[in-house]
C-alpha cells in the first residue's frame, strides 16, 4: 500500500485530499506544518508528498527546495496544491523541485491520477 504525505494547514483541505486518496487504496499520513512534515518525512519516508504552498513558519516552495536538496529525500515525488495558481506560482513551484502543481480546489480524478502517476515512475 502507497503511502502519501499530506502537508496542509487547513482541516477542511486535509479531509478533502485524504478521502481522494483513501478511497482509492492510499494510506495518509498528515502534517500542519512544516517541522512536523519533515520528522515525518525523515521517519516513514512516505511514497510521495502532497504539500501546499501557504504554510504556517515555512512556505511550500521552501520545504519544495529542501526536500529535493536533500540526497535522502529528493526521489520521492512531490505534488503542490495550491490557491496560488497563476503561470508565475507554478513556474517557480516546478523551479523548486516540485513534479506537479494542482490549483486548489483540486479536481479529485485529476488529483489521484497525478499522484499514481508520480508513485509509478
């Protein structure tokens, strides 16, 4: 079973991407912030991430940037979901490492055929 990390301040967002998810096999771990997502990440090591970009602390694209950096982490797939969906934001969202950027709210059929398709490469 796949495991997916998801990154989200907001309970609401959190509960929408986890049953997109759940209903389709995954198992769904969940962090607030940035500090709790990155013991998470060092712990489980979680088959891909699911990260927005508006963070209490540390934005998205800063963990994005630091994931990737790291030589133990920078395999596992990311996904930014986010409000800020202008050509701008996912330029700069692919530009820190990120393998796909989502608009908020997400399309669930879309949402879960990115992330299969990220697990699977």
């Amino acid at each position: 079973m796949n495991t997916a990390l998801i990154v989200e301040d907001s309970l609401t967002e959190q509960q929408i991407l986890t049953e997109c998810l759940q209903d389709k096999g995954f198992r769904v771990s969940i962090a607030n912030n940035a500090e709790d997502a990155i013991a998470k990440i060092n712990a489980d090591k979680p088959d891909i991430i699911i990260l927005d970009v508006i963070l209490p602390g540390r934005s998205g694209f800063e963990m994005c940037r630091e994931i990737k950096s790291d030589p133990t982490t920078q395999q596992i797939p990311i996904v930014l979901c986010s409000t800020k969906g202008t050509d701008l934001d996912k330029f700069w969202g692919f530009k820190q490492g990120a393998d796909a950027y989502l608009p908020k709210p997400v399309i669930a059929d879309e949402f879960v055929h990115t992330v299969r398709q990220l697990i699977e490469k």
